[in-house]
C-alpha cells in the first residue's frame, strides 16, 4: 500500500519495520519468543520496536564501556556481566551473578552505574565483604536488595588444630562445589568459621561436609545478622612524595626499598585493587588498595599537594 505525505510518522515506521520484519523472517528460529507489533496503531514507544533498539545501542557502547577495563579477564566477566544486564532491562527483570572476585565487583559496578536504564545491587552478606554477587535489573523492577547470599556457621574442636582459611576454602570445594558458589570465609580461629554462600547450596553443605582438616565438624544455616566479623585493624600515617607512582607510594607505605618493590612488580607480586600491576610508572589515587604479596594491603587515603609541588599522601596499612 502507498504511503502519501499525509500519513501519520508512527504509520510510515511501523510500514518500514514490517516489511523489514518480513524479508528477514528467515533468520528468526522460530522457537523464540519474539514480540509481534499489534495490528492497532499504537504509538512505537509501547512496542517492542523501543526495547530493541536500547538493547542494540547498548551492544554497541560495550567496547567504549570497556576500555577503561586494563585486566582483559576482567574484562571479559564485566563484558558477561553487561549482556545480563541488557538481557535484564529488556525483558523487565532481575538477574543474579554468582559470587565475584574483588576487581570484577568494583569494575561491574562502575560501568553499570554509567547506564541510565540498569539498577544494580552487590552484596556480599556483610559490610567489608569483598567477593559479592551482583544483581542487575530495570530501576522499575529491581527496587531492593535481593534476597540471593546466604550464611553458613562451621563448628568443631579447632582449639588443638588450627585451621586456616585455605583448610576451610578446600574442605568445602572438595564436597564438588565451585568457588563462584562461595563469598567470603570468615575464620573465627579455635570456634572455627563463618561462610558466606548461594542460598541454594546450604542444606547440600550441611550434609556433606563433616571434615576440616582433620577435625570433625557441624555446619549449619545461620541468620547473616549473625556474622561475627570486625573491621580491619589500620595503622594510618603520612609519606611525602615527589610522584604519585606505585613504586614510590607503595615502597613508603610498605618500608621496604623501592628497588625491592620494582622487583616485585616485575614478578607480579604486585596488585592495585586486585589488578596485577606491570608498570612501575603506574600513579595511584585516594580509595585504591595496594597489595603485595606477602606484605599484606595498604590503602591510599588523602592525597594532598605541598608548597613545594610534592604529594602528601594518606597511607592507610592494614595490620
């Protein structure tokens, strides 16, 4: 049918959309679930015509969203974690990640705050949780914190065998479960450990995992009000320095030389926020955390510029 310069914009674009729809029908599977425009003229920003195109516009910023995202294998996860949102926002409802590592939360959050039309909550059970799940949805729709993390106590007579968080980590991986089913592992030393896990996984740990080590144990549900954990103990102090770069910072921070440190982060032993550093030049900034192994963490508070064109920087160690 001819369309005269009279017809109304909705009708020429609903035209154009179907006749589209019709000589690419062949690509369809027929077994999707696609929605069809409605025979009345409704307007297209009832149809399905909107949701498509947010989906592509949002395909197509993937690769700027990710620039930002130095890690590659970050990268990829967040990458995962922007096509669930998509898929979330589009059909109007929530979806959940399994437990992520540090770097992942911090770099899924960031990119997803930057979309208008997504709403994201990461939880980790507890205030300093650092391995969280993500949950993603449209701001309509995902409106409070999900119920999706879980809390586990283990018990046992640990006061005559110590066991460590890599006894605990192992114990309950060899029942056949994965990491990203697990949060965070709080030991409690000799009362033994609290952990943190998918809801769906606790009545099968309760009844398989009788041993830590060598020491029997009793696992069972508890409310995560009921976490013990304390904040981390600090000792906060300042450094002045002529840069703000990870070799100078850090070698302060951690009272070791900055050779050392430059020899560390040549053997990637060095991490900021959880990304391995391969740059002495790279500059840090208030909020990140700094990690080396063996020497523990530090975190970068104030940073302020002296008379002198120096930086005074907070140092914030974890003991």
């Amino acid at each position: 049918m001819a369309v005269t310069s009279f017809a109304p914009p909705w009708l020429v674009l609903r035209q154009a959309f179907r006749s589209v729809a019709a000589s690419s029908s062949s690509y369809l599977h027929p077994t999707h679930n696609h929605t069809v425009l409605p025979s009345s003229p409704l307007p297209l920003r009832h149809s399905a015509l909107r949701r498509c195109h947010v989906a592509e516009a949002m395909k197509g910023d993937v690769e700027l969203l990710l620039k930002g995202v130095g890690d590659q294998a970050v990268a990829k996860e967040v990458k995962h974690i922007l096509e669930m949102a998509r898929r979330a926002t589009s059909r109007r409802e929530v979806l959940h990640t399994d437990f992520l590592t540090p770097p992942v939360v911090k770099e899924s959050v960031s990119v997803l705050g930057k979309l208008a039309d997504v709403a994201v909550v990461a939880q980790g059970g507890y205030p300093e949780a650092e391995r969280c799940r993500i949950s993603v949805g449209h701001p309509d729709v995902l409106t409070n914190d999900p119920d999706i993390v879980a809390a586990l106590s283990i018990t046992g007579n640990f006061g005559f065998q110590a066991c460590s968080h890599g006894d605990f980590l192992g114990a309950i991986l060899g029942t056949g479960i994965t990491r990203d089913k697990l949060g965070d592992i709080l030991i409690q030393e000799e009362k033994g450990a609290q952990v943190l896990i998918v809801p769906e996984l606790v009545d099968f740990i309760v009844t398989a995992l009788d041993k830590v080590g060598n020491v029997s144990v009793t696992c069972s549900k508890i409310p995560l009000l009921a976490l013990e954990y304390e904040p981390p103990r600090t000792n906060t102090f300042k450094t002045i320095e002529a840069s703000l770069r990870i070799d100078a910072v850090a070698s302060a921070g951690f009272k070791i030389s900055r050779s050392k440190l430059v020899d560390l982060i040549s053997s990637g032993d060095v991490r900021v926020n959880w990304a391995t550093v391969t740059k002495n030049g790279t500059t840090v900034k208030t909020g990140d955390v700094v990690s080396v192994s063996g020497k523990g963490r530090l975190k970068i508070g104030e940073i302020n510029e002296t008379k002198k064109g120096k930086y005074a920087v907070e140092i914030i160690r974890y003991l």
